[in-house]
C-alpha cells in the first residue's frame, strides 16, 4: 500500500528521532571531509570523539569500527562512510558488516546478483 511504512527486520529506519540522536556522531564524520580533521582524529581518536559530545554507545562503536553500532546509534551510513573510508573501508565492507558475511562472500552475493 503507497505511503504506508512496513518494517524491514534487522533494519535501523533514519527518522527525525535516529537524526536528533545521532546528530553529534554525524557531524564529527562530516567533519571529515578536511584532511585536517582526519589526522586529528587519528592522532587521538578519544579526545577527537569528546570534542563533538559523542556519547558511551557512540564512542564504544567507533571504537570498534562497528558501523551497524554506529547505525543504531544514530549515525547516517552517508556520512558514517566518511568515517569508515580514513581506515579504508568501502562499502562493500559495511555491506559485508550489515549481511553478517565475509566481504569476500559479500562480493561473490552481487556478483551472483549480477549486480
């Protein structure tokens, strides 16, 4: 039925409520776009991490490198691959993350999909 939302199990939905909550995650990666702010923040990710007000769940998750943490957390996967391209993650490798699969079989499901 057009306009009426289904829940897609295992899916995080980014709503008004998932964006207020993640607003400081989401800015510290959009800080990412200067080179600048990268370096800082590999040179001492947990004062990078309080200097945007991240909280425990965000910082644990970053501290990780747990994107689907980071998700539930209120992060936005297009700014949260800011985040995950300083460590040379791709998408593929968040999409591996979120299908519980090793990258490689990841790969080889689009491949499959002819995608």
């Amino acid at each position: 039925m057009p306009g009426k939302e289904r829940p897609i199990p295992g899916t995080t939905i980014f709503d008004g409520t998932q964006a207020r909550k993640g607003y400081a995650l989401n800015k510290m990666c959009y800080s990412f776009n200067d080179a600048a702010n990268r370096e800082a923040f590999l040179r001492d990710e947990d004062a990078y991490c309080r200097r945007y007000g991240l909280n425990e769940a965000q910082r644990e998750a970053i501290r990780r490198r747990d994107v689907l943490a980071m998700i539930a957390a209120g992060g936005n996967v297009y700014y949260l691959a800011k985040f995950a391209g300083i460590f040379g993650l791709d998408v593929q490798d968040i999409g591996a993350q979120q299908t519980g699969m090793t990258k490689e079989a990841f790969k080889a499901r689009l491949v499959a999909a002819g995608r």
